[in-house]
C-alpha cells in the first residue's frame, strides 16, 4: 500500500512540473546566457530559449532569433522565455512609443516650422531695414545734391582776416553754376579797418571805377577799368557819380549819428544828478505827509515809523505798507492815513519815466516829526 502511495505522489508531481519560482530561475539564467552572446550567435539563442521552453515545460520556441533582440530591446526576455503574456505585455510598450515618436516628430516638426518662420521673419526685417537704409541714403544723397545744387546757384562772398580776426578781403563770386569766377564788389582793408582798395568786378575781369585808399582814408586814387583793361573814365562817370553821392550820403548819416549820440549823452542825467533829484521828491512826499497828518494823543518825540508807497506815475497814492513800527499802534495808523489822505503827490508828475520805475514806484519813507512839543 505505502509502495503505490509513493507511486502515485511521483506521479503527481511529474504532472505538475517546475514551479514558478523555478521557472523565473531558469529565465533569468537563459536571459543571462544569452545576453553574453555576440551578435553572430542567433542559433546559439534560439537554442538556448528552446533548451529554457523544455525545462520550464513550455512550447517550442519558433519565433527567430530578431523576436530575441526585440524582447533584449525592451527589457522584455524573461517574459518571452516564459512565453507568459508577452505579446500583451509588448504591445502596449510598442503602443507607446510609436505615440512618443510621433509627439516627437511632430515637436520637431513645429520647431522646425517656427525656426523657419523666425527666419523668414528675420529675413523680411533685415530686407526691410536694408530697403528703409537705403531710401535713407538716397534721400540724404538727393537732399544733398540739392544744397549743393542751391549752393552752386547762389553767388558766394569770400572773406579773409588778419591774425587779430579783423577783416582784411571781402570779395564777390559768381554762382559756381555762372563760373564761380570775381563778380561784383571786391574790397581790402589795412589792418586798423581802413578801406584800402575797392573795384568792382565783372565775369572774373575788373570793370568799372577802382579806388584806392590811404591808411588815414584819404583816397589816392581813383581809375576806371573796361573788361579788365584801363578806360577813359567817361565809362565810369555815372557809377562815379553814383559812388560820390554814396560816399556823401554814408558822411551825412554818419556825422547825423554821432550828433544823436552826443545829444543822447549830453541830456542823459549823470547818477548824482538822479539821486539829487530823487531826494528832491522824496522831500516833497515827507512834507505832504506832515501837512496831513494828525497827531493822536500817544505820540512821542523819539517816535519814527517807514512806510512804502505804492505809485502810479501821475502820483497817485494807490498802496500803503507798514515796514517798521514805531511801536505805538496809533501812530503807526495817523501816518498811514495821512498818505492816504495826501492821495496824490502832483510834483512827481514832472519826474522822468526812467527815475519813477527805478526809484518811485514804490518809495520807502521815514517819518519822524522833529516839531512836537511834548
């Protein structure tokens, strides 16, 4: 009896097989050989998958040594030795990075498209800049040419100085457009600013009266000049007697200024005289104040108050300020309302504009009776 009962029990685990802890021991050991391989050796790995499938009771192994390296690839070879849901296992991984590859190419497929649309952007910028740059220059370019344009149709004077920056030539020219040659007045002067020599000129060629100076302006002499050449003056007879009325009409006006200039300063008031004057009116308000003053009953002789008046120029009374006290209120108002009732103070009528806006428009005033019998 014991003999079958022993019997049976090989039976049962014959039937039964290796565990599953054994079958993970004989995939990691196969997954270890077969990592060890070259790349040669696909019919050593497929055997040795087969020799794992007999040990762990599992099918034939009949998929190929490229289903091997896919399983190495993803981590995946003790799943295909045991043959247990590999295929489910594999496809969502595969699943899964077909979905990473396509966000990664369509990453790159954008970033691709926005670098280009940056550089498309930067292009047409550039080109741009590039067009605005050159319509700039060639607007500075057509401004340019038309200043030089303008400057070569205007008539140019040229001056030259001596060290001391006193004029010392003053010659015309024509229009670099006519020629750019002397035309016109051209004159030179000593160095204490006398008139030395003055001609006129005309196409680059002396014409018309030529006069020359001595250093204390008294002329020397006077030619007169044809295309360059010397003339009978007959030729220059009208611009001499235009240039003498000139000469007599620049004198007459001359000699009109200094006579202006010298009554100008003969009636300018010198500063003594001013002050002389502005004591005189100040004097005169000092009076008119005393006549309209009333003295109140607290007043004492050491008692002295200043006021400013505000003027209009007919003398008119217009502003009264208190500047100093005299300590006594009372006082203080009598002499505010005698200004006031002086109201206006006739003699400065006659008093120069310049003397009122400088000294009297508005008048700082003492007043201290020296007349009270107290």
């Amino acid at each position: 009896m014991n003999k079958i009962l022993i019997i049976l029990s090989l039976v049962l685990l014959t039937a039964c097989g290796p565990s599953q802890e054994e079958k993970e021991k004989v995939a990691a050991v196969t997954c270890s050989i077969m990592g060890e391989t070259r790349n040669m050796d696909a019919a050593i790995r497929v055997e040795k998958m087969n020799d794992a499938r007999e040990k762990i009771g599992g099918e034939p192994f009949l998929r190929g040594d490229d289903a091997i390296q896919e399983a190495f690839g993803w981590g995946l070879c003790q799943e295909l030795v045991l043959n247990e849901s590999y295929d489910e296992t594999l496809q969502p991984l595969k699943d899964a990075k077909r979905e990473r590859e396509r966000i990664a190419r369509e990453k790159l497929a954008e970033e691709q498209r926005i670098a280009a649309e940056k550089q498309r952007i930067a292009a047409e910028k550039r080109a741009e800049e590039q067009r605005i740059a050159a319509e700039k220059r060639a607007e500075e370019q057509r401004i340019a040419a038309e200043k030089q344009r303008i400057a070569d149709s205007k008539p140019t004077v040229k001056e030259e100085f001596y060290s001391d920056g006193k004029l010392k030539t003053r010659r015309n020219y024509q229009s670099k457009s006519d020629g750019g040659v002397r035309h016109g007045l051209s004159e030179a002067f000593y160095e204490n600013g006398q008139l030395h020599i003055k001609g006129n000129f005309k196409d680059g060629k002396i014409d018309g009266l030529y006069e020359k100076y001595y250093e204390d302006g008294e002329l020397l002499v006077v030619l007169c000049y044809k295309n360059g050449d010397r003339t009978d003056m007959s030729y220059c007879e009208k611009e001499a007697r235009i240039a003498a009325e000139k000469r007599a009409e620049e004198q007459r006006i001359a000699a009109k200024k200094r006579a202006e200039e010298q009554r100008i300063t003969d009636s300018k008031p010198t500063v003594k005289e001013d002050e002389l004057a502005a004591n005189s009116y100040r004097q005169l308000i000092q009076r008119r104040l005393a006549e309209n003053w009333n003295r109140p009953p607290s007043a004492r002789r050491e008692m002295e108050t200043i006021i400013r008046l505000q003027l209009v120029p007919t003398g008119r009374v217009v502003g009264v300020t208190i500047l100093k006290s005299s300590g006594d209120t009372a006082f203080d108002r009598s002499v505010e309302q005698a200004a006031f009732k002086a109201d206006q103070f006739f003699g400065l009528q006659k008093m120069s504009p310049s003397l009122f806006e400088k000294k009297f428009r508005q008048v700082d005033i003492l007043f201290n009776p020296q007349d009270l019998r107290l």
